[in-house]
C-alpha cells in the first residue's frame, strides 16, 4: 500500500510526465500510421505501373497482330491466281498445251497401287505374339518345378 501511495505523489507532483506520454503515445501512433500509408503507396504505385506495362504489352500485341494481318492480305493479294497470271504474262510465259508437254518415263518406276483396308487381307500391323510370351505365370512355374524334379525318383 506504501508502494501505490508514493507512485500516486510522484504523478501528482509532475502532471507533465502524463502529458509527455500522451504525446509519445500520439506521436508513435501518427509514426505507425505514415509507415503504414508508404507502404500501402509503395505496393499501390508498383501494381499500377505493373498493369499499365501489361495495357503496353498487349497494346503491342494487337499493332503486331495487325501487322500479320496486313502481311498477310498483302501476300494473298500478290499470289492470287490473277496477279500471278498477270506477272507470268509479264515474264514472257504463256499457258501451255497438251501438245507442248514433254513427259519423262522413268525406267523401274511403278506406281503404287490403292491401300486395301478390308478384312478379308491380313492387316500389315497386325499383332503377332511369340508362343513364348502366351505363357501364363503359372505355366511357367509348373515347368520349372518339374524340370527341377529329380529323374528317376531319387532325391
């Protein structure tokens, strides 16, 4: 009781001890409050100039789809059947005839002849299996034991 007595005089004897720890306390407070607010700022300012670095990206993929896009109009374009027509006209290239064609027969060359999948003619891929590997396990166990056996019936 002594102990409460002489705590309670030295707070009254120097009321601005309560004042400064109020003010510490609010000070820590605001400290922790601004410590806090940068770092939310922090991740809020990275996530923005990461989703504006992907609005670039994908600014650049649809300019670069657009350019395949347009490539690709001009290369259809350039070998149509006409434009071709045009540029072999051009080049000095006429149609030719049945009459202008040279064929070249190629000694032991023989063409190959339709793919029969029918089931009457036995499949190429068919599945051939060795006698050896239709053997079951247990098969294979009763021969072992009787080639094991003694001959004669002497142990």
């Amino acid at each position: 009781m002594n102990n409460v007595t002489k705590i309670v005089q030295k707070y009254r004897q120097a009321p601005w001890r309560v004042q400064r720890q109020w003010i510490g306390l609010f000070l820590l407070g605001s400290v922790l409050v601004a410590i806090v607010a940068g770092i939310y700022l922090s991740i809020t300012t990275r996530a923005d100039l990461a989703g504006r670095e992907i609005q670039n990206l994908n600014a650049d993929i649809l300019d670069k789809q657009r350019e395949n896009a347009d490539l690709e109009t001009t290369l259809a374009s350039l070998t149509s059947t006409d434009a071709m027509i045009q540029r072999a006209q051009a080049l000095g290239f006429h149609p030719v005839s049945p009459q202008d064609m040279t064929y070249v027969i190629v000694p032991g060359y023989s063409l190959k002849g339709p793919v029969d999948l029918s089931s009457t003619q036995a499949h190429p891929l068919s599945l051939v299996i060795l006698p050896e590997y239709t053997e079951s396990l247990f098969d294979w166990f009763a021969r072992e034991i009787s080639a094991s056996a003694p001959v004669g019936g002497q142990p």
